[in-house]
C-alpha cells in the first residue's frame, strides 16, 4: 500500500484555468500553500482576488527552465496546463501541442524532480482511452495514436513521456488523472462548457449538435487530483469523468435550471460542418475563440456514444465522489450570474441589446 503524503506546499500549472482555480482553492482551503503558475498576473488577481494562500509565478509551459526555482520546496506537482487552441480556432497546432503538452510535461516533471518534488499528478484525459461505442471504458482501454486527432495525439504522448520519466527514476511517484468534459464555478476563460452554457441561456444556440460527453465537476476533478498525490499508486491512471450525456440531455437540463426555453431540433450534419467552416474563417479574420470548429464536429461525431467511463477504480482507491450533473450546472449557472456574465431571473433586458460582457472579479467562493 502506498505511503500516504502530507502535502504542505504545492506547485499547479494552469492556475487560471476551469481545473486549475478550483484546484487552487480546494488546496488553499486545506491549508496547503499554492506556487500557482499564470501567465497573466492581471488574470490571476481577476481570477482570484485577494484569496490568501497564494504565491502567483508568472510563466509558460513553453518555457519551464524560466519558472523551474520555484519549484524548490514543494511537496507536489499538478500539471493542469495544456495547450487545446484546435477546438477554439480551427486549422493547424500540431508545433504548439508538441512543444507545450509533450514536451513542455517532460521538461516539468523532469524539473520536477530536480527540485527535489517526488509526486506529481499529470492531467491527462479521457481522450487517452478507447472504446466501441456504448461500451463502458476504464482505465485499461487504451486509445492508439493513429486514432487520434492532434489534441488526443498530444495527451497520449504526453502521458507516454511522464511514464518514459518514471521507468528512469524509480523515487518518483506519478499519478495521472483523466478528466472528462469539465463544468463548474470559476470559468473565466470560458472553455467549452462555459460558452455552451452562457449561449444557451443567451438563446444563441442554433439547435442541438450531436454526440455524447461525459459532464463532471472541475471541483471533483480537482478533489481526485488531491487524493492522488495523497495516496494514489504510482503509475496507475483514475478516470475522473462524470455522468455519460447528450446534447439532448444536457441543453434542456440548462433550459430548466436557468429557466429559459431551449431548442428542440438538430442541426443537420452537412449544415453543422457549413457553420464550423463559417466560425474556422471568423477565427482567421479576427483572432477570437470560437465554439465550432471543424475538428470539433469531426471529433463530435467520431466519438458519439463513446463516453460510457466507469469510475469504480477511483472511487474505491481515492474515496472520490462524483456529484449530480444537475447540481453542477446548477453551480455554473449560478456562479456566471452572481459575476454579471449572464441576466438574473428578475432581469428583462432582452439579449439583442446587452453590451459588452463586463469583466469578472471572481470572489473566493467554497467548492
């Protein structure tokens, strides 16, 4: 059985992000102190206030020897960061997934341990795994790299790298974590989850898309990421993936919670393909995220009624559990209307003449 460790101080990469700022505030609200890795110390402070516990390290995942000192002293090591810019802007990233997820994670925990940090908790992702569709997928269902898209392709390899450090280094205890599509509180980005929610109840979504998703909590991700580096087995994988769900499942969940009306009908194929390539172009032309891309469909429709993950390995080794849906989107809801990002019930301003989306000063808030 594995030693469990008492962690006093630990290093997150990724500290603004949906993971990353729960992370954070589950450990500070544990007593541990956080080096937590930004690479915008203005986004830090809007993400976090003036939450205690904190010491913000300004950096890149593209360049981990500039950061590496403040990895001395450190019980732990939690690699949120990730580079996924293909699902946001459409074409080509395969240089920036490589020199970030890949090699930017064989840099770190090889710095890592330099530092004297002997656990480290990598990010991966349900994308690392494989199954035939309807079928329920555990950790040991592993996902060939040629089967993959370039971001699925960079979570493997970069997993593979971490394992390729261990098999070197025998002191060292790694553990990874894969998520599956995050929901929560605090999502200032927004990534994915965050825009389907805000368009939803802003009324902005077209229609239904296909495919499944497996809805977790990023609080609960981040509470397995806490119990792995405490207790987790060296080398071994803990889904931490949530509640299988179609677009069909979810957008009238929203619907409810927020009390607004929600479409009923798909969006045929050939369309939803004609409407990413619309969003790809809008990305060139001015450089912002976008919710559809190409690679998003593609992915979309490779990966329906693939998301049957069983959780039962970390529930049983990590005493991890996986909250409601319902409650989740409850809190996200909540969270984006209590910071002005989305209208309150009692609100009546119509959608078409709302301006700017004022920026969010996210108040410390218990997971």
């Amino acid at each position: 059985m594995t030693q469990q460790t008492i962690l006093r101080t630990a290093f997150v990469t990724g500290a603004t992000g949906l993971l990353g700022n729960n992370l954070v505030r589950e450990l500070v609200g544990r007593g541990v102190v956080v080096r937590a890795l930004v690479r915008s110390q203005e986004k830090a402070k809007r993400q976090f206030g003036n939450l205690p516990g904190i010491e913000f390290v300004t950096g890149d995942m593209a360049n981990v020897a500039a950061f590496a000192h403040a990895l001395q002293g450190c019980d732990a090591v939690f690699h949120t960061a990730a580079f996924f810019r293909d699902n946001y802007k459409g074409g080509n990233h395969w240089d920036a997934l490589q020199r970030i997820n890949i090699d930017g994670t064989a840099m770190l925990i090889a710095q890592a341990y330099t530092a004297g940090v002997r656990r480290f908790v990598q990010t991966s992702s349900v994308a690392v795994l494989h199954g035939a569709p309807g079928a329920v997928i555990d950790e040991t269902h592993e996902r060939d790299p040629a089967d993959a898209d370039d971001y699925y392709r960079s979570k493997i390899l970069a997993d593979q790298a971490v394992r390729r450090f261990l098999d070197g280094h025998p002191d060292m205890v790694a553990t990874f974590v894969l998520p599956g599509w995050m929901w929560g509180p605090g999502d200032i980005g927004p990534t994915s989850s965050g825009q389907v929610a805000q368009d939803t109840v802003l009324g902005k979504l077209p229609g239904l898309v296909p495919g499944s998703f497996s809805v977790v909590d990023a609080r609960d991700v981040a509470r397995t990421q806490i119990a792995a580096a405490e207790k987790g087995r060296r080398g071994e994988r803990y889904l931490a993936a949530g509640r299988h769900m179609t677009m069909r499942d979810l957008i009238p969940l929203i619907g409810r919670i927020a009390g607004v009306a929600t479409p009923t009908r798909s969006i045929p194929i050939p369309i939803l393909f004609a409407l990413a390539g619309a969003q790809e172009l809008y990305a060139r032309l001015t450089g912002k995220p976008i919710l559809l891309s190409l690679a998003t469909v593609r992915l979309m429709l490779a990966e329906a009624d693939r998301t049957h993950f069983s959780p039962t390995k970390t529930e049983r080794e990590l005493a991890v559990q996986f909250r409601p849906a319902e409650d989740t989107v409850r809190d996200t809801i909540t969270w984006y209307r209590e910071h002005g990002w989305l209208p309150t019930p009692a609100q009546t301003e119509a959608p078409s003449s709302r301006k700017a989306r004022p920026q969010v000063i996210a108040k410390p808030r218990n997971s």
